[in-house]
C-alpha cells in the first residue's frame, strides 16, 4: 500500500471524495485505512486478479451505466454481493 500525502495521486483522490484506489496489486491511499476499508481494497485486487487487464474498461463502463452506488465491482467489494468467490 502507498500512502500519497501530496501529487496527482491525493489529487486526484481528494477531487473525487475518495480515499484509496486500487490499481492491479497496489492500493494508493491518501490517508492510513482502516479494517472495513482494507478489506474493500483487496477485495479489488481479487477483482483485479480475476478480470486482468479489462478490469479498468470493464470498471469504467459499468461506472458510467451505472453510478458509483449501484456499481456491480463496488457492491460486490463492499460485500452486497459477491462475484467472485
């Protein structure tokens, strides 16, 4: 995990309203994350693991279909559902 307290990164993040993202097997972080937060994030990185590459297309489109909230990756990382065992 990386922990971005300046740079695009926290920019990014910050403008959004979000805390962390994960990209592939590295989770960036603007602050320390707690266990619920944590367990959101790697459960990404199974996503990752199991969508490879088309996992970013794969995010985008359903983010566009669907909204954060309603989004299918997010649900599931948040424990609503799960897709991927």
């Amino acid at each position: 995990m990386y922990i971005s307290d300046r740079g695009l990164a926290r920019l990014i993040l910050s403008r959004r309203g979000y805390v962390a993202i994960t990209f592939g097997h590295v989770i960036v972080s603007t602050a320390s994350l707690g266990p619920t937060l944590l367990r959101h994030e790697l459960r990404h990185v199974r996503q990752y693991e199991r969508i490879g590459l088309a996992f970013l297309p794969l995010y985008l489109r359903l983010l566009a279909r669907h909204g954060y909230a309603a989004h299918p990756l997010e649900r599931d990382a948040a424990g609503d559902r799960t897709l991927f065992v």
